[in-house]
C-alpha cells in the first residue's frame, strides 16, 4: 500500500465507504427533488389544460351572447318599424 502512504487499509475502506455512501445519497436525493418535479410539472400541465377548457368555454358563452344581442337588435328594429 505504498500508494497511500501513511493510511492504513482500514483507513482506505472507510474513505471509499463514504465515496459511495456519498454519492448513494446523492442518488437519493436527486430522485426525491426530480419525482416532485415531476409532479409539480404534472399538476402546471393540467392547470393549463384547466385554463384553456375554460378558455374555450368563455368564447362559447360569448359567441352565445353575442348571437342572443343581434336577435334583441332585430325584434327592436323590427318594433321601431311597426
């Protein structure tokens, strides 16, 4: 073990044994922190998905309306020219 100098071959085992407990933990959470991505990203794609329904359910309802006036408009005029 001249490589390591003064380190004994305990000592060696313990510093890889805390590499790789290290770099497990590393794994862990960085499992943990993209699995809440995922969700997070999950739940701002169906709230878009939400916002565009009612999007589209807005412009029903307006087009609706819209339609609704120019009958008002056409039974008015229609009295006015009674």
């Amino acid at each position: 073990m001249e490589m390591f100098g003064d380190l004994s071959a305990f000592e060696v085992l313990l510093v890889g044994a805390a590499l790789v407990g290290a770099w497990v933990k590393y794994q862990v959470d960085y499992s943990k922190i993209n699995a809440k991505f995922i969700t997070f990203e999950t739940k701002v794609e169906a709230r878009i998905s939400s916002i565009e329904e009612d999007g589209q359910e807005a412009k029903s309802d307006l087009k609706h309306i819209l339609k609704d006036i120019q009958e008002i408009k056409l039974l008015l005029a229609k009295n006015k020219l009674e």
